[in-house]
C-alpha cells in the first residue's frame, strides 16, 4: 500500500486506513514504535504494547526471514506431510 506522508507542525505524518489499524489492533489515540532499519532502508511501526511484549526489534525480524528462506522450503514439505496424513485418517506423526 502506497501512502503520502503529509507535514503536521515540524513532523511528517502518515495517515494509517482505519482497516489496517484495526488489524493491528490499534485505535486513535493509542502509542506506536517508530523504529528505521539502516540495514535495509525500512521505517517500522509497531504497536506499542507489543513492541513491548514481545521485544521485537528489526534485526529479529532480518535473523527470522533468514531463516524462513533457508529453511521455509524444508518446514512448508513437513506441513504439508502432516497435513496428508490426517487427511488420510491416519495418526500424526508429531511426537
């Protein structure tokens, strides 16, 4: 989604569809986390209380996507085995 930021006082702003802030969980009025990712030139925004919660920090995000494509293909087959099996009726496999 393209947005256009806009000046407010000394700031830039980014207006946020109200869609996607629900799907965020977040309402007018609640706090985010502004984070830039020197590492690829990406602004982040996270919801405050999870930001909190769960301590995510972009370099977590960069380590998680790195695993995800050296070992996405490899958990994806995995799934897809379990997701055989009980279709099959048999037992799943998990231990």
């Amino acid at each position: 989604m393209i947005r256009k930021l806009f000046r407010t006082g000394r700031t830039l702003a980014l207006g946020v569809p109200e869609a996607l802030a629900r799907a965020a969980g977040l309402a007018e009025g609640d706090y985010v986390v502004v984070e830039h990712d020197a590492a690829t030139g990406a602004l982040l925004v996270w919801p405050a209380t999870l930001h909190e919660r769960l301590g995510l920090r972009s370099a977590y995000l960069r380590e998680v996507a790195e695993f995800l494509d050296a070992y996405g293909p490899a958990l994806a087959a995995l799934q897809a085995a379990a997701d055989r099996e009980r279709l099959e009726g048999g037992k799943p496999w998990r231990a």
